[in-house]
C-alpha cells in the first residue's frame, strides 16, 4: 500500500483566475518520471473554481475523462456537440479517443469543486464519445471498458466497512470524511494505491465519500 497525502499534490491551477488545483500524479511542469500513472490511471486533479472561473476550450486525445462532482456545478460543453451541467452524484465521462476539445466552466453563483481522473484506454485513437450518469447510487459500479477499469462510488456511515475489490491495481480516493485502510487513517484529499488487494476493507471512522478505481 502505497499512501499519498492530500498536501503531498503537486500544485496547480492559477489563483488570480479563480482556478485552485491539487494534482496526484506528475503534471504540466511537475514532472516526476515516478509518478506517471497507477495501472491505467495517468491523472486524478482535485479542481477548485470560483463562481464565472473556468477552463478555456483544449485539446484531450487518447484519454478516457471521469469527472465526479463534490459540490456546485460543472458545465461541460465540447466540440463533438454535447452540452450539460454536471452536479454532486453525476459520473461524467468524456472518451477523447482521436481528439476532441472541451470547456469547463463554473457558471453558477456557488464555488464549484470536482475530481477529475484520467485513465490510459486500452487502444489509442477512434471516434470520442460522452456518457453521463445522473445520481449514481452508492456501490453501483461504473465500468470504462476502454481502459479495463471499473469505478465504484462508496457512501459510508460511521464505522461502516467496505471490502476493497480484488484486482492487480486499486486506487482509493477520500473525497470527503475519514477512513482506515490497513492500519492507515486517511483524511478527505489523501490516497491509497494498492495492490495483491485480497481480503481488504476499509472503515469509515466518520461519515465518508470514496472513489475506488478497480483496473486490471
């Protein structure tokens, strides 16, 4: 088990813009050669965007987009015609395959903060595709076959437990509460990787929200 802290993230974003972002893995300038990526997961940013901040129109290619809301409202729009608002409990996912471009905006009165993960897809190029899931329930798991990769979205109460899915690689993400993992405490922000994952729970030591990537 391999641990990451919520302020062991690399730094990002542009303040003066209203943007505030916390990278987990190498990104932009923060170059760390090891730090590129967990199974087929290649990026997991925590975004922060104050009311009419956003990301201008940019370019993804060969990567498959999850987007997870944690408070406000994301509007997405991109070049291969979709346009939606994305809110708490949506799963987004963008397949930017041979190239497609996209904004991110806050467009509404609140602040807006989302995680946004990228995962390697099995095969490069192809035609892109977007998918959203409005109010997903808890333990529904969300499959992104392209990448060989499932996510589950777990709610827990105080001291409710989890079992970890069995998997060559697992990634565990804390949006909100406090959790113990194998004897570690792990606070909103932090991470775990995992692997040879049998027999492993988690407990919530407070009421908790987790993104848990299964990838083979």
């Amino acid at each position: 088990m391999d641990v990451r802290r919520a302020d062991e993230r690399y730094p990002g974003g542009d303040r003066s813009a209203g943007i505030e972002s916390r990278h987990a893995f190498s990104f932009g300038p923060h170059y760390d050669p090891d730090n590129l990526r967990f199974g087929t997961l290649i990026a997991c940013n925590e975004e922060r965007l104050a009311p009419g901040a956003g990301f201008h129109e940019h370019p993804h290619s060969h990567t498959e987009i999850v987007t997870w809301v944690v408070e406000g409202e994301l509007t997405h729009r991109d070049t291969a015609g979709h346009e939606t608002l994305v809110r708490a409990g949506d799963v987004q996912r963008l397949s930017s395959a041979g190239g497609v471009r996209h904004v991110e905006r806050n467009d509404g009165p609140a602040p807006l903060t989302f995680v946004q993960m990228w995962l390697a897809p099995r095969e490069p190029g192809g035609d892109p595709s977007y998918e959203i899931v409005r109010g997903i329930a808890d333990s529904t798991p969300y499959a992104v076959p392209e990448a060989a990769a499932m996510l589950h979205v777990r709610r827990l109460a105080a001291d409710e437990r989890t079992a970890v899915p069995d998997a060559a690689h697992v990634y565990v993400h804390v949006v909100r509460g406090t959790v113990r993992l194998d004897g570690e405490e792990l606070d909103a922000g932090d991470a775990a990787r995992l692997t040879d994952t049998r027999g492993m729970a988690v407990v919530a030591t407070t009421a908790a929200e987790l993104l848990v990537w299964e990838m083979s």
